[in-house]
C-alpha cells in the first residue's frame, strides 16, 4: 500500500497570520490534531502547526493565543510525503524523526497521512512487509533464471535481472538489522534499569 491510499484527503488548513486562538477553536470543531498552514505564494512552502506546537510553546509558557500567530510556532518547511511512498517506508520516516503526521503533497496538498492512518488503515496485518519482500525476492530469483536461460547468462538483461534480486535482498537485510538493533538497544535499557537480573548478569554492553 501507498500514502496515498490510506491519507486523509480532507485537509484541513490555516493562515500563517491566523491566531493560536482561531487554531485551536478550528482544532476543536474539526477534531483535529493539527492544521496544514497554507502557502502564501505558489513557490512558498506547506507549514504545520500541531497540539504539541501550541501546548509546548503557548500554554507552557502561559503566552496570550489570542496575541501568538501560528507562524511563530508552526513548523516550516514541514515534513512531506510523496503519493507513491509505501505505508512502510512513512512509518521509518515517522519513527526516525518522531513526528506523527505529513502533508502528502506532489505538486499540489493532496492529503494528510498520520500514525493513525497507518495504523488503522494499512494492511499490515494481513500483509507484513517481511513476508511481502520475502516473495517478491523469490518471484525476482525465478525471473532471473528464466531471463539469463533466454539471453545468456553474460548478457545485460540478465545482469540487470540479478541486480534487481540483489537490490531486494539489500531491502530485505536492512529491515532485519534494524530490527536487530532495536531489539539490541531495548536489552541494553533493559539491563541499566536492572543490573542484578539473572540475564544481565553475565551482559557486557
């Protein structure tokens, strides 16, 4: 699946010169999280102002929003996502940043894609990407063979062919290390927070 098929494609926005005030009282009557902020020319860049923008830095300091504009607080250039990304690859790109939305956009504001979108919309459940990538290899292996049996095992479709497999083994082998690594690192906080557990023990970061 793509951004583009589980986004949110009724995008709410706001001026940059709106008040924090006017934003929140949107937020509530559309029962939203954030705002996109709206570009102020064609070559201008797309904004976001979030509930964390405005808790963190208008309420926390107990600052008038009627007097803050969400220019001042917004994020921009925000964050974007393009149409065609895979669902799996805006998560790496939510985790790695640690947002919690983006703009889709090509060109134009097509849509809003969230946690929640990837969560209660994708098919990752019934489609994991392991196991995804793990039959596109195989089907690319057999492909392979047929190619290089029609055009020689030396010939550029056929090279061309096996760097596709490669390409996908790559992707396959990259997931499965930060996998590892996660797993490695959760241990290790594990271990800190519990030093005298029979597992750490004998673990030596």
């Amino acid at each position: 699946m793509k951004a583009e098929d589980i986004m949110t494609k009724d995008v709410v926005t706001i001026r940059g010169s709106a008040t924090i005030a006017e934003a929140v009282g949107l937020m509530k009557e559309k029962g939203l999280r954030a705002l996109v902020v709206d570009r102020r020319y064609d070559d201008d860049a797309y904004g976001i102002v979030t509930e964390t923008d405005i808790v963190y830095k208008v309420i926390a300091y107990g600052k008038d929003p009627k007097q803050i504009r969400v220019y001042e607080i917004m994020s921009k250039p925000c964050i974007v996502v393009n149409p065609e990304l895979g669902v799996e690859y805006v998560a790496r790109l939510f985790a790695k940043l640690g947002i919690h939305r983006a703009p889709v956009i090509q060109g134009k504001l097509l849509g809003i894609i969230s946690i929640t979108d990837i969560l209660t919309k994708s098919n990752f459940v019934e489609t994991p990407k392991a196991l995804f990538l793990e039959a596109r290899i195989q089907k690319a292996i057999e492909e392979a063979r047929a190619i290089c049996t029609e055009h020689g095992a030396y010939s550029k479709a056929c090279a061309t062919a096996w760097d596709e497999v490669e390409e996908l083994q790559a992707e396959a082998a990259h997931q499965k290390a930060e996998s590892m690594v996660s797993a490695k690192i959760s241990f290790e906080e594990y271990c800190k927070d519990n030093p005298d557990a029979p597992e750490c023990r004998n673990y030596h970061p």
